[in-house]
C-alpha cells in the first residue's frame, strides 16, 4: 500500500478504570507505522480518573465518556456509531500492539473483497513467546477455543488462514460489514459476543481471517480478574442466545436437545460425586436458560434479522466447525 492507499482505520480502545494500562496501551498506537488512524478511548464511567490522563497526555485521542458502565458489547456499539474509518478496531485497554501490528492487519483486511472481519496474533504479555490466540475453533453446540493457546509459536502458527472468530481483544471490522449486520448484540454486556459477531458474518456470507504478521501482547486476565460465578452465568446465558439466534431452524430442532442433553449430563457427573459444584451450576444453567426466556421477544426479532439475511447454509457453517476443530486438535501435542 502506498499512502494515497492507505485507508483510514479507527481504533477503538474501551475502558473501565484501566488507568494504569492506558499509558503502555497508547505509547504503542503512538507509535505505529502506519500513518492514517483515527485513536478513540470509549470510557465506561471509571473512577480513577482515566479520561483525565488520557487528555493531558495523548491530544490525538477522541474521547467518548459514558454515563455507566454498559459492558464490552454496548460501549463498543456507541463508539462504533462515531468511528469514521474504513476499518474499525477493537482493541483490549491491558493490551501493547507491535509497531507493525495494524499494517498488516490491513493488508490482510484489503487482500480480499470477501473478508469482513480480521484478528491478530496474540501474545501473553507476561511471557512474549508464548501465544495466547492464534486462530480459533467452535463446535456445533458453541463451545469455542483459541488455537494456538498456551503453545510456543512455531511456524505452523505463521499463516494466515480462515478462522471462525476473531478474538474481542483485538478484531478488525469493515465498515461495509458493519453497516450491514452491527456489531455486537448489547445484551451480551461481556463474553462471547465475539463469537456471535463472526458467526454472523460467516452466515452473511463474508470471511473471518487471522493475520500472523499481525500480532499484540495482551495482560489476560488483568481486567477481568479470575473467573466469577456471575462471569459464568454471562458465557452460559450468551453462548445459549448464540445458538438459539444464529441456526437455521432445521438445524436448531437437532442441535437443541443435544445441547440440553450435555448440560444435564454435566450436572449428573457431579451429582453422583456428591459434588457441591453441581448445586452451583444448576444454579448458573436455570439463570440462563430463565434470562433467555425473559428476553424472548428480543432473541426472536434478532434471530428473523439474522436469517433474512442468510447466505451460507448451517451445512456449511457445521462443515466448516468440524474443520477449525480438527486444525486445533492436530495442533494441542506441538
């Protein structure tokens, strides 16, 4: 790309008294070597003074502040609604990106016509040679996985190659694609709406790419902090209104009783351990499946959207599942 070709990419960074990450965060998008970027901070009401520090010290960034904390899915959406790029970017405030790292992001984005979304290699920050995402699989019943995770890079992790999600901590979109399907479902609040997102692009019939020479170094966990009980209702609720909002009805009348079928058998292993955790996830399944039922009438009008706009049939979604799968079960001994 020349630079009368280089189109502009708006980044957005979200954050919620993130302060002591944003430093590191924006040094980083300083000083990128790709020369046409619009910088957003979207603050979800934090306390500890992180709009202060970002104004007094990084006079390129649009600030947009939030009267509440709305979550991953809502405060990216608002921001999404003021980004003028061709190219949005999501990116993880406890993250420090490569100087490279959305010049290649791009060149993969603009090799082909057919790619909506794109993500990056991702590193752990506490151990750089170690790779957090390096592409991803999902199953039929939306249990999804990072390939790559926890491994050493290695060649085979070099390629860039059609992937089912891209990882929220850093996803490109195309604006031509989001002015299509929106970004995140704002219930969602956090967890999974990745996954939902790049499903529903898979069914719009656009491609999702991982880009190897693309890469960031992300602080897991540090935000989040160690998996809650409340973090676990909010994968469960959100993985269970992916699936009922995204299959075709066909297939969702075979995949359903599956789906409840495994969770029953979950809870009856631990029930004849006489484990105290099947009380616990009894407890975070009837919440979920209550909370869907709740939110009926939403799950219905987005589910007629999604399949009005249908492209790519479930028989090649599931096709596609069971080969993302067998790649990041090949790649688990490396």
């Amino acid at each position: 790309m020349n630079n009368l070709e280089i189109p502009l990419v708006s980044v957005i960074v979200l954050n919620y008294n993130g302060q002591k990450h944003l430093k590191e965060c924006f040094d980083s998008l300083y000083e990128l070597n790709y020369n046409n970027v619009e910088l957003i901070l979207v603050d979800n009401n934090s306390k500890d003074n992180s709009v202060e520090f970002v104004k007094n010290n990084y006079n390129r960034v649009k600030i947009i502040q939030l009267k509440y904390n709305y979550g991953f899915a809502k405060a990216n959406n608002i921001a999404a609604t003021q980004a003028k790029g061709k190219y949005i970017v999501l990116l993880n405030n406890d993250t420090y990106v490569d100087i490279n790292w959305l010049t290649e992001l791009v060149k993969v984005a603009e090799s082909s016509y057919k790619i909506g979304i794109v993500g990056s290699k991702i590193y752990y920050y506490d151990n750089k040679k170690l790779i957090s995402y390096a592409g991803s699989s999902c199953d039929k019943y939306g249990k999804s996985n990072h390939i790559g995770e926890n491994k050493t890079d290695h060649r085979i992790f070099n390629t860039d190659r059609k992937t089912f999600y891209a990882c929220g901590a850093c996803l490109l979109i195309k604006r031509e694609l989001y002015q299509k399907i929106g970004l995140f479902d704002s219930l969602y609040f956090i967890y999974n709406e990745d996954l939902d997102l790049c499903w529903r692009t898979w069914i719009f019939g656009y491609l999702v790419m991982y880009a190897s020479k693309s890469f960031i170094y992300h602080k897991i966990g540090q935000v989040m902090g160690k998996e809650t009980l409340r973090q676990k209702f909010l994968g469960e609720r959100n993985i269970l209104r992916t699936v009922l909002k995204n299959y075709e009805l066909k297939t969702l009348f075979k995949i359903f009783p599956v789906y409840i079928g495994r969770r029953i058998g979950i809870i009856l292993r631990f029930l004849v351990h006489l484990d105290i955790l099947a009380i616990i996830i009894i407890y975070i399944y009837i919440k979920a499946f209550s909370w869907n039922i709740i939110h009926i009438k939403s799950l219905i009008r987005k589910r007629k959207r999604i399949q009005s706009y249908r492209t790519k049939d479930d028989r090649f979604l599931i096709q596609f599942m069971k080969e993302t799968i067998k790649l990041e079960t090949s790649l688990r001994n490396l």
